[in-house]
C-alpha cells in the first residue's frame, strides 16, 4: 500500500498533467483536508518531490487568500526555461541548488557535460571566495550570465 506522500504526489502530477497551461494552484488546507493530513504533509511532498532538480517551479503566496502553484518546466522550449531559470535564480541561489539546477539542464541535453562542467566550476564556492550572502548573489549573477549566452540561441 502507498504512504500518503506517494498518493499526494500522485494526485498532483495528475492534475499538472489535465493542466492546459501546465501549472496548477492549490490550497495547502484544503489539499489537507482532501487527504486527511497535516499541511506540513503537503509542504513535505511539495519540497521534496516537485524541485527544480526534477523539473518544477513552486511559486507559494502564503496568507488568507495563500495559494502554491506548481509549474512543470518543458525543456523544449528555451525561451520560456530561460524566463523560469531567470525567474528561479533571482538575486541569489546557494551552491547545492545551482548544481541542482546544471544537473537537470545536462539531464534534459539542454546544456552538454562540457558546459555544465565549466559553469560549476565557475560557480563553486572554491572559486568564489566570498563571505555569504555576497557568495550566493555572484554566484546568480554568473550562473544568469552563463545560462544566457548558452540558451539565447
């Protein structure tokens, strides 16, 4: 028998897939309630099984009207990835999800094993010695630089 994550999971790829824009919005009470859980049940699903590294955008609002919206990425389509990586990255991102993110563009042969090997040592902290957060905001700055030149074909 699946566990309640695995059945949550489940039921959210479900409905991203009958999604036309491919991106769904839900309630995090409700969806807990639906599924006779606690929210942070569907904080956990949410956070361990729809990152970036496997392909998603989670957008979250939280407050009275608070909703989580859930974004498939297509690889495919390089302009819309460059806006999500540029809407992802923002101002800063820390090593792990840098390399998370390298990892699923060489997975997807959006960028080559060559590529992805130059951007992680460009961006690695070895390389970039500078007290944080200062670190983690160059770090953005030459992954969006980097990703740029590569995806604007």
């Amino acid at each position: 028998m699946r566990n309640v994550s695995e059945i949550i999971e489940q039921y959210l790829k479900h409905i991203l897939q009958q999604s036309a824009e491919g991106s769904v919005e839900i309630q995090r009470n409700e969806l807990a309630d639906q599924f006779q859980c606690v929210p942070s049940q569907i904080n956990y699903v949410i956070s361990t099984r729809f990152t970036l590294e496997k392909g998603y955008v989670v957008e979250s609002k939280r407050g009275g009207g608070g909703y989580i919206r859930i974004q498939k990425i297509e690889l495919n389509a390089y302009g819309t990835l460059l806006d999500t990586i540029m809407t992802t990255v923002r101002d800063s991102i820390d090593q792990a999800s840098s390399e998370g993110l390298i990892y699923r563009l060489e997975e997807g042969r959006i960028i080559s094993r060559r590529e992805a090997a130059i951007i992680k040592a460009a961006i690695s902290r070895d390389v970039l010695q500078f007290k944080l957060p200062l670190r983690d905001e160059v770090r953005a700055r030459i992954l969006k630089a980097m990703l740029i030149s590569l995806l604007s074909k």
